[in-house]
C-alpha cells in the first residue's frame, strides 16, 4: 500500500517538547507574586505547575493566596511576555529534526495549551514558524489538552487519518489527548513535564531520536 505524503502528520508540543522555557515562565510567575508582596517560588515548583495553560499555572501559583485569579492571570501574561526570550531555547536538533520532517513530505502542526499568539511569536523567534501548517495554540473556540479536539482539527485540516498521525509531548496532556484522538504517541522524555499513568507507542530523549525512529517505519522517509 503506498502512503502519500500529506497524510503524514505530526503534531507538536511547545514547552518542554521544542522550547526549554522553565526559567522564564518562572521568571513571570514570580514578577506576578511579587506584584502581591509574595516570595518567589523556585523553578522546579513552577515547572511541577505547567501543562493546563496559563490559567492553571496562576491559580497553582496562588493557590494558598485570595487574590482575583483574573487580574493575576493578566499580571503573569504581561510579565511573561516581557520575559519570553531572556533564557528560553530550542531543545538541541528541534530545527534541523523539522526541517528532515518536512523535506520528506510531512505536514507539521502545533498543539499546545500556550495561548496561540504566544505560540507563534516563539515560533518566528527561532525561525521555526516556516516549517508548521497549523498553530493552535489554547483558544477559546476549543478545549485546551487533554481534549483532543485540536488533534481533530489538525487532521482535518491536512487530511491526514490516525494511523498516519503522531503527536509528540513530553506530558501527560499531550498522551491523553492523543489517545482520545486514537493516533500514535511519543513521550518526549527530555523534557520538563510528567506522564502520570499515561502510556506511549514510542520514547526518546531527543527530538532527533524521534525523526529517526519515525523514518525506520515510514515509506515516505527512504
């Protein structure tokens, strides 16, 4: 059976799949605990908060605090976005490991729980946006990880089908919302997030381990 090119898709997470952004994503929960007079938490503590979107990271970072989770949220955004950039970087082989992807024909999206503006911001900072057909980033049009719908959108809107499809995410979010969608899964191991008792169809420590493993299996690759 001949597979066709465009219906080979792979969606992607951003932070802790692409982007290492643990120290600025602190650095704007921190700015926003300082506006109320609150110490800072330690990195490792922030990053334990992130995967359920910006929301959810400011009420985890406030959780023992009465304050308006909806001004925080506000506060945090304007720091983060004033932040992105200072120590954030690509994971090592992200940009050549798109670049193979889609020179063989594959379609590239990203999922991520990141508002969307955000996504595609980071993307143009580090010149990957060129190499993605869609960025959903968490909107209000669809549910956030770990409903699948934005998996859903991805395939429709590229014309791939599940057994041709992959997500690649280094949390829990990412697998579940991949099993819900019925396409395949790899845990991204180097990054920052946990799994809890989701399972997986492939692991790798790097982004290029993926590309490569993803080769062995796919025609479209030799």
């Amino acid at each position: 059976m001949q597979h066709r090119h465009e219906h080979h898709l792979l969606l992607c997470d951003l932070d802790g799949t692409l982007i290492d952004s643990r120290e600025d994503l602190a650095a704007g929960v921190n700015l926003m605990r300082a506006d109320y007079g609150l110490k800072p938490l330690p990195v490792e503590t922030v990053t334990a908060y992130v995967g359920n979107g910006a929301k959810k990271l400011v009420e985890r970072a406030l959780k023992d605090f009465e304050v308006s989770h909806d001004e925080a949220l506000e506060k945090f955004k304007k720091h983060y976005r004033d932040n992105m950039f200072v120590k954030t970087s690509l994971y090592p082989t992200v940009g050549e490991g798109l670049k193979i992807l889609r020179g063989h024909g594959w379609k590239i999206a990203l999922t991520s729980n990141k508002p969307s503006d955000k996504c595609e911001d980071i993307l143009r900072h580090f010149k990957m946006d060129t190499y993605f057909d869609l960025v959903l980033g968490g909107s209000h049009k669809y549910p956030l990880k770990p409903e699948p719908e934005s998996i859903m959108i991805a395939m429709k809107e590229t014309g791939a089908n599940p057994n041709e499809t992959w997500i690649i995410g280094d949390n829990h979010t990412d697998l579940e919302a991949g099993r819900r969608a019925g396409i395949k899964r790899c845990y991204a191991r180097y990054g920052f997030g946990h799994i809890g008792s989701e399972d997986f169809d492939m692991v790798v420590d790097s982004f290029m381990e993926f590309v490569e493993k993803v080769g062995k299996q796919s025609t479209s690759l030799r």
